[in-house]
C-alpha cells in the first residue's frame, strides 16, 4: 500500500512553463499521478511568453521525491528552475538562538548588566545560592541532554547526528511554554561520564531534560541524578511518553466501555518507554500487562534480561505467557508500540479481543499502518502527526515543566505526572470520539492545563522551594 504523502518530505519547487491555457493543468495533474500532494501554490508571476510559479508539495519518501522531480523534468513546455526539500532548509543554521533579555543602550545599561553593578548580584547569589533561581536564566531554562544512543526510531545515531532532535526539543519547549531550554549533546555513552557532566553543569540550569539515552543506562543516569541534584529531572523518553499515553488510553477506554482492571495490554518494545509506561497504566489500576522485546515475550526466568528488564518480568505477565507478540497479541484488548515499523499484522489485530484498541506509536513508521486496521480497531493512535490521534510528548513535556518552574520545583513526582495525564485527558472533554481522544498539539489549552495541574500537584507533595 502507498504511504501517504506528508509534509515530513515537502519539496518547495519552482518552475518555468510556457504562458498558455491548460499548462497549470497539465503540470499539476502530472504531480497528482504519482501520488503526491500538492499543498500551496506560491510566488505566480507572469513573464509575457512564459509564467513562473512555487509550488509546494507533499510527498510520502525521498525516492518519491525524486519520481515527481522526474515527472515534472520530463514535461514538455515546464523546466524546473529550483527544488528544495523543505524539511532540511528548515534545519540550515540549527532551529535555536539565544536573544537578549536586557537593553544595553548606553553606558546606564552596560554598567548593571554587566561591570561594575552584575558584582553586586554575584555577591547576593554568593551568600544564598538559591538566588541563582531569582537572579539567573536558572529560574526558566532546561538543559536537553542526549547521548544519540536511541533517537527517535533511529536507533543509536550518535551525539552529532542527535543535534537536529535536540535542537527541536528546544523549539518546543519555548513555542508551547516559553521555558528556554538548550541542548547539551554529549560525546560519551558512560552512564558515569554523563552523570558526572550533568552533575558539574548544574549551576546553569532549572530543569534537566533527558533525552534519547539507550536503556538501561537511561533509568540509572535518571536515578542518579534525581538524587544529587536539587532541580528537576526528567527522562521525556520514559515519563512524556506514559503521561501522554495514559491520558489517550483514558479516554479510550471510555470509548470502549471497559474498566482498566479488566483489560489485558501488550506492550511492544520494553526500553525505557515500554518499562516507564507500564509502570504509570500500573498505577492507574491495569494490572494484566504483557510485553515483548525482539526475543518475544518478557517472563521471570528468561534468561539474559538485564536489570530493567527483570523489573519488567517480575511485575508483569503474571501467567508466565511465553513466544512471539502474535502469540501475546491474541485476546489482548490494548496494543501499545514502542518498537518499530510493520511488528504486527492484520491478522494480529483481528485475533484481539471485541473492540480493540492499537496505539501504534513507533517513528518515523508505526508498528501496523493505521489505513490496514481501519475498519478493525476501535480506535487507533500513533506518534505521528499526520493520522489521528497522536501520542506525542509536546502534550506533556513543556507544561510538566512550567509548572514545575512556576512551582519552584525541586523534583518532578508520581503525582505531578499523573496530573498532567489527567489534564491533557480532560482537555478533549465532550468532544470525545474514536478519531479524538487526545488534543492537538497546537490546542492552547493543553499546556496551561497541564501547568496548573503540575504546578499543584507540586505544591501538595511538598517538593518546592520558597518563592
């Protein structure tokens, strides 16, 4: 089946064609052909024999790209001046830069900004560190630390390749909830070097937001950190992801008409999202959870599973079930991936139980595509922003963090999480349907929802600092 065409690989053309009826025509039904979208029509200018237009348009891969640049090259009266893929001009230069805060437009400026008047704020913040949270960036900027070992669905890329993740991550938090964040891209994969180097970088920052790091080093660099460090910690990987899908299975399972204690879920892939997702539907009262990782199903006593893992084993799958996550799959009534592209089939999907429930939230490509199990599942989510409901950690990340910072937070808590899952959950409200379970991203409501609700779950578990 052909995949659809998504803004992910948009090309920004430009073309030349003769200035003589039906040339638009002939051209824009050529793109149509090969299965591409054409999303806007920019820049027409007339040139008397010819005319000029931008065009962009939505494609599904790179190769796709280049068949409508071959289509297009190869039409009679139309040269194609100029073709651009829109998502890597996006990245030229990095997607971040710092702004000034303060004026210096004089000397009154330059002397309290900086020398001799910044040496009376020094001294404050020397005798009372905890001013660095008044007095310094500290009070709203979050360091995005990664080692490139699991980006995305891209695996271990490495910290160079990571930038351009990072450096989105950064966008987001100050698009959505104007917290500043920076990200620190380490060229390490030491659980001690990494920790050691947050720990000396501390001084700088509110909040820590850990991201992409392979697991089972993620959960110890986390743990470690939440206990030398005074700020908050927050492995988006592990928390965002299980705030996030708690609040769509939720809404779900109102959909469904089933309670969470009578629900069996299988969950593909037990990384540091896989573990940190069940550990929140266990809290929220699911207690028959199954997963699988590339050797199959997840069991006490199978051997070679590392530490997280064998957390894993012990506190779920209490019936021992052992083989392939077809075999687990059967009678399930929540799929939840975490895994990779195409893990599971139609086949899979028909053998769970009455109105089933698949979050396939693998990216860039999903565990099944949601167009094979349309007329299958009950409701469907994905990571991906071009289908419905998408499980994504904007929902969650720049709100938990606003009102940990409003809050004066020193950690981020069980409570605080399951908050902000309540939050983005009642966002959606009577709006509630099998194609809306969860809010867009660009819904104003969520972050503000989710902050207040941080913010007073913070209060209420003690955990902040006097402002």
């Amino acid at each position: 089946m052909a995949q659809t065409p998504t803004a992910a690989f948009s090309v920004r053309t430009r073309v030349r064609m003769h200035n003589e009826p039906g040339m638009l025509g002939r051209l824009t039904t050529a793109i149509g052909a090969t299965g591409a979208n054409i999303v806007g029509l920019e820049g027409f200018e007339v040139k008397t024999e010819y005319l000029e237009e931008d065009i962009i348009i939505n494609c599904a891969s790179v190769s796709h790209q280049e068949e409508v640049r071959q289509v297009l090259q190869g039409l009679d009266g139309i040269d194609v001046l100029e073709w651009e893929d829109r998502t890597f001009k996006m990245h030229e230069g990095g997607k971040v830069e710092v702004l000034p805060l303060a004026p210096v437009a004089d000397a009154d400026d330059l002397s309290m900004a900086y020398t001799p008047g910044v040496a009376r704020v020094c001294m404050d913040i020397a005798k009372d560190p905890e001013r660095s949270h008044e007095l310094t960036i500290r009070r709203n900027t979050v360091a995005i630390v990664s080692d490139g070992t699991a980006v995305l669905g891209l695996g271990d890329i490495g910290p160079y390749a990571a930038m351009p993740v990072m450096e989105g991550k950064a966008l987001l938090f100050k698009h959505f909830a104007g917290v500043d964040a920076f990200p620190i891209c380490v060229k390490t994969s030491s659980v001690d070097e990494i920790v050691d180097l947050v720990i000396k970088l501390e001084p700088t920052f509110g909040g820590i937001n850990l991201e992409d790091i392979k697991a089972p080093e993620a959960f110890e660099v986390e743990e470690r950190l939440v206990e030398a460090l005074d700020i908050p910690v927050f492995h988006d990987d592990q928390h965002g992801t299980a705030i996030v899908t708690l609040a769509a299975l939720d809404n779900a399972l109102k959909l469904v008409d089933k309670k969470p204690a009578d629900v069996k879920v299988v969950v593909a892939g037990v990384g540091a999202a896989g573990v940190a997702v069940s550990k929140i539907l266990m809290g929220a009262g699911i207690t028959n959870i199954i997963g699988v990782d590339r050797v199959g199903c997840v069991y006490d006593g199978r051997e070679g599973l590392n530490s997280s893992k064998q957390w894993f084993a012990e506190n779920t799958n209490h019936d021992g079930q052992q083989g392939t996550v077809s075999d687990a799959i059967r009678g399930a009534d929540v799929f939840i991936g975490l895994s990779g592209p195409d893990l599971i089939t139609v086949e899979d999907v028909q053998s769970m139980a009455s109105s089933p429930i698949v979050f396939a939230m693998a990216n860039p490509d999903p565990e099944i595509r949601p167009e094979l199990i349309k007329d299958i599942a009950a409701v469907i989510a994905t990571g991906r922003s071009d289908f419905p409901n998408q499980i994504n950690n904007v929902l969650a990340f720049p709100g938990v963090f606003r009102g940990a910072f409003d809050a004066g937070a020193r950690r981020i808590t069980e409570n605080m999480k399951v908050a902000a899952a309540h939050a983005i959950a009642g966002v959606v409200g009577d709006e509630l349907r099998p194609d809306f379970i969860i809010p867009s991203v660009f819904d104003t409501r969520v972050v503000s929802a989710v902050a207040e609700a941080s913010r007073v779950a913070a209060i209420a578990d003690g955990v902040c600092r006097p402002l």
